[in-house]
C-alpha cells in the first residue's frame, strides 16, 4: 500500500498505486527504472493518481486471486483510472503523464523490459481510450515522478536533472521518449 | 464535434483503426463514414461532402492518386481537405499531390496515436 | 537500388509492428517452414520496378489475434480469426512491400507497389521455397504467435 510521507505527500511504491485528494499533498515514486510511472490528474475535481508498474502483463498461468494489479500495465491501469473515477475525477479531464521505461540493467539482452513497458503503455492507453498529455520515458537512467495534487504539475527528477514534464496550460503534446 | 470524416481505404483493418482514432479525437460517429476506394468515396462525398478524407493511396478500382486528381476537377468539393495515409513514399508522386492541394501526409506504418494527433490537428485549423 | 538483407528488413517488420499494433517481436527459433505449416493466413503483394520481387506473410492464430485487436483497441479473445485473418495479414502485406519498396528506393526511383491478395497454403509454400532460393525470409516471434515474411524475385 502506498504510503503517507510526512504530512506533505504520498509515496507510491513499486507495483504499487494511490489515488489522493488535494489536501494530501503530492504523490511521488522513485526508482522508476525500466518500471514506468503513470500520473492522471483532474484539474477540476483535484484528483490525482499515480501508478508505479513494473511489468508488462501476467503471465498466462497468473492465478487472479492472488495477483498484484498493480504489478502490471495491463491491469494497473485500468485500475488506476478506475479508482480516480470512483473518487470522482472524470475521464476525459484527465491528464495522464508517464516517465520512465528505461532500459537499466546492461547485458539483460533479449530483455528489454523498459521497451516493453512503454510499448504496453502505448497498447493500453489506445485500448482504454485516453492520451498522455507528456512523457519522459527511455534512456538509460533511473527516474523520480511526482505529482503535485494542488498545482497539477508533474516534476522529473534524476541526477542529472530536475525539471517540470507538465503543468497547468502546457499543449497536450507528447515528445516521444526524451534522452535525459 | 460536428467534423465530418470520410476514411478511403481497402483494408477493413485499416478503416477500423482509422475510425477509432477518429472517434478519439473527437468526432461524433454518425459523422464517420468509410469507403473501399477512390470511386466509392468520390460517390459518397458528392452526395455529401465531408470535411476530412483520410486517403489510402494503394486501392483497388480507383487509387489514391486518381481521387486526388478527379476531386481537383470538382469545384464542389474544393473545401473538402484530403491526408494521405498511405505507404506511399515516392517523393516525385507526392509532391504531385500536394501541388493538388493535399494538406497531410502519414506514412504507415504508423502509431495510432499519431493517426489521432494529425486527425485532432486538421480539427483545430480548421 | 539499395541491397537489402534479411536482417535489414527483419529491424522494419519489427518497428512496424510496434509501432502500428503494439506488438514486441524478437527473432525467433522456428524455421520458416514450421511457422509457415502452422499459419492461419496468408497474403502476397508483388512490387514492380527494375527489379520485381514478390512479398509473402504468413501469420499464425496467436499473431492475427494480437496484431488485430493492438489496432482496433480489443482484447485477443474478441478476435475472430476467420474474419480478421485475411484482412490482417493483407493490409500486412501492404504495410511491408511499401517498407521494402522505400527500403530498395529511398523513395528515389520509381517502384509499383501492386495489391495484397489472399494466398493458399500451396502457393505460400511455393513462395517460401522461391524466397529461400532467390531471396529471403524472417521469422519473427512474440508472446502471443509468429509471423514469417518471404521476399523472393520474380
């Protein structure tokens, strides 16, 4: 479960999802390596989520009883944007932004798991019907992401950087997969 | 949206892709119409015209091409804005048909989304 | 016209199945005569021009169903392989003889893409046997199926 940091925000674990209200704050995840890092943010409601997934899909064999939706793309999101309904956002206001997909470890060949994470990202928004309004994802360095419940702004942080991937008034644009 | 669509292309795989990213973009869908080829959709828009034609170039009856070169003969549909969704890549022969004012031009294979993106962009100027 | 190898044009089947369908390939194991007995469809395309070459893709089940329903935003199990198979690999065939065409042309010299059509187990049979004497082919695999792409000269 994601967890409160402080009285100023949400940590979001790895295979791991929060939905937060205004008054929480922001909602941050680190070590988004080849994970990928999702947030949607309803600028009207002031309902935001971020979802922290790490693989692609389960396997064929998963048992659903037991399986961590959260752990998944193609589970978590249609999970996350879910409970952001329930809590009362609405679909088509929302703001979605991604970072991460990296491909980390160096001689995992064959892997690619950041590759894949962001290809099944692209699979699922289209399934699901929604677009990114930015992203920052690819490379080969570890990323932090937050969202900040009050402003709307999604922050990038890594060593070499520290910056804004999107904020109230930016155009929806999506640079496709920006070295850091 | 009031924007009205015509999807040219002999793939029903391509018209669903097509109609999808259309809808995602904002277009109501009894303004999304389909057709299999040149001839078909030069029919349709002279019953209706539309506002976007998303044009495959490789068809059979009447090609890409061929659409383009009879709609610039017909005053009535001079409005009627045309983007290539083709995996035509000949400079020459697109050149030829942005001299017949097509607007867009989207090579496949392309990413779905980018579909939807022009789609959206052609909705804005207009 | 540019040469073309096999692994050139096994780098554009790849890119453009991810980029149309959403679909993360690798080359394979499979020979192409055990993805060819095992597909579900099959579609040629020529292309014309100072050289003529004849292009043919075989999917299986697994393959339709995942390239499919990536395009049309479904789920696999929504897929009818009948009545999506054809149109599948055909509009396939398209995408990868245009691929091929700009490949060989840089979009420079003129070259006729003709139109997909449908092709029996046979004739892909004997297609695969023109590629591999005059030509090429790749097998591609994912998670869900295989694909096989023959390119021979005709």
């Amino acid at each position: 479960m994601a967890d409160l940091c402080g009285s100023n925000g949400v940590v979001v674990g790895v295979a791991d999802m929060a939905v937060a209200r205004e008054s929480q704050g922001q909602l941050i995840t680190y070590a988004l390596g080849s994970c990928i890092g999702l947030s949607a943010f309803d600028p009207i409601a002031r309902i935001g989520g971020l979802l922290h997934y790490m693989l692609p899909q389960p396997g064929e064999q998963a048992d659903p009883k037991t399986l961590k939706a959260n752990m998944y793309a193609s589970t978590g999101i249609p999970n996350l944007l879910r409970r952001l309904l329930e809590a009362g956002a609405v679909q088509n206001r929302l703001v979605l932004c991604a970072a991460g997909g990296a491909e980390i470890l160096e001689g995992a060949a064959g892997m690619a798991i950041g590759k894949r994470n962001r290809t099944i990202l692209r699979k699922v928004l289209w399934k699901v019907g929604v677009q990114l309004a930015a992203e920052d994802t690819g490379g080969s360095i570890a990323r932090t992401m937050s969202l900040d419940l009050g402003k709307g702004e999604v922050r990038i942080r890594t060593r070499e950087k520290d910056g804004l991937l999107w904020a109230p008034g930016m155009r929806v644009t999506v640079p496709r997969n920006i070295e850091p | 949206m009031n924007y009205r669509i015509l999807i040219v292309d002999d793939s029903p795989l391509l018209r669903a892709t097509a109609r999808r990213a259309v809808l995602q973009a904002g277009a109501a869908p009894e303004n999304v119409r389909e057709a299999q080829n040149g001839r078909e959709a030069l029919d349709l828009l002279q019953k209706q015209p539309a506002d976007v034609v998303l044009l495959d170039i490789n068809m059979p009856v009447m090609d890409g091409f061929q659409f383009v070169e009879e709609k610039a003969k017909l005053p009535a549909l001079a409005g009627v804005r045309v983007a290539l969704v083709t995996t035509e890549g000949n400079r020459k022969r697109l050149e030829r048909m942005t001299q017949l004012g097509v607007e867009h031009y989207l090579r496949k294979p392309f990413e779905p989304e980018e579909l939807r993106s022009l789609v959206q962009t052609m909705f804005e100027a207009r | 016209m540019n040469a073309v190898t096999a692994d050139s044009f096994a780098g554009l089947v790849g890119v453009a199945l991810e980029r149309m369908a959403f679909v993360v390939t690798e080359p394979v194991e499979q020979t192409p005569a055990e993805v060819l007995v095992k597909a579900a469809a099959h579609a040629v395309i020529d292309l014309s021009g100072p050289r003529d070459y004849v292009v043919t893709v075989s999917a299986t089940a697994g393959m339709v169903r995942e390239i499919a329903s990536g395009m049309m935003g479904m789920d696999s199990d929504e897929i009818d392989v009948d009545d999506h198979g054809r149109a599948t690999v055909g509009e396939l065939a398209n995408i990868l003889g245009g691929e091929l065409v700009m490949l060989l042309t840089n979009g420079d010299e003129p070259m006729a893409l003709g139109l997909p059509r449908d092709a029996t187990d046979e004739e892909a049979g004997e297609l695969l046997d023109r590629a591999q004497a005059h030509g090429f082919c790749c097998v591609l695999g994912s998670e869900a199926g295989s694909l096989l792409v023959a390119v021979g000269e005709r």
